[in-house]
C-alpha cells in the first residue's frame, strides 16, 4: 500500500505505568518521522513525556563467514557496498541521535 490514512497509522496502548506501547504503519511511499508521529499520541491518551523517550534500534554488520560455504566473493562485495551506501535507520526514522541506544550484531554470509 503506497499510503496510510492518518485515521490508521497509529495505535497505542499503555503496556505498565508509564510504558508504552506504540505500533506505527507507513506505505511505501511514505517518509516516516516517529518523533512528529509520537507528538500526536498525546491525542491517543498517551501522556509520556517525548523528551524522555529512548529509541531502541539494531544494526548488522556482514561479515565473511569462517567455513567457506559463504556467498561468492564476488556477491559479498557488492552486498557489502550496498549495505555501505545504506541510509542508517536512525536517519531513515528521523530519530534524534541523544536518544537512541543501538544494539549491534555480526550477521556471517
């Protein structure tokens, strides 16, 4: 789907005291900006203070796997460029970089 009609693009729920819950849907045509989406919650009922929010997000790193059985050399360099050249989620998203904690891990291919 391309675009999402504002009345569909959150849900939110409040999972314990002051924990949230947020899920968010975007076409594919569509830039998203979480912190812009977020300052709408208010109007969802969610009180949280956006100042205080802390962005989880993770990050992959390709490397060459060990036991030989790996792509061609060929297809891991070009893989590796296109991950290179990628956008980061944090920039994708429009997140604020003080408030995002990233957890990394080493993806063998």
């Amino acid at each position: 789907m391309p675009w999402v009609a504002p009345a569909y693009r959150l849900s939110i729920e409040e999972v314990a005291p002051n924990f949230w819950r947020a899920e968010a849907r975007f076409g594919f045509m569509e830039r998203p900006h979480i912190p812009e989406l977020l300052t709408a919650s208010k109007s969802l009922g969610c009180t949280a203070d956006l100042a205080d929010v802390t962005y989880y997000v993770g990050h992959e790193t390709v490397v060459r796997r060990e036991d030989g059985r790996g792509l061609p050399g060929w297809q891991e360099r070009f893989f590796a460029v296109m991950e290179r050249n990628a956008e980061h989620v944090s920039d994708f998203f429009s997140l604020p970089s003080d408030q995002v904690v990233e957890i990394g891990r080493q993806v063998a291919i």
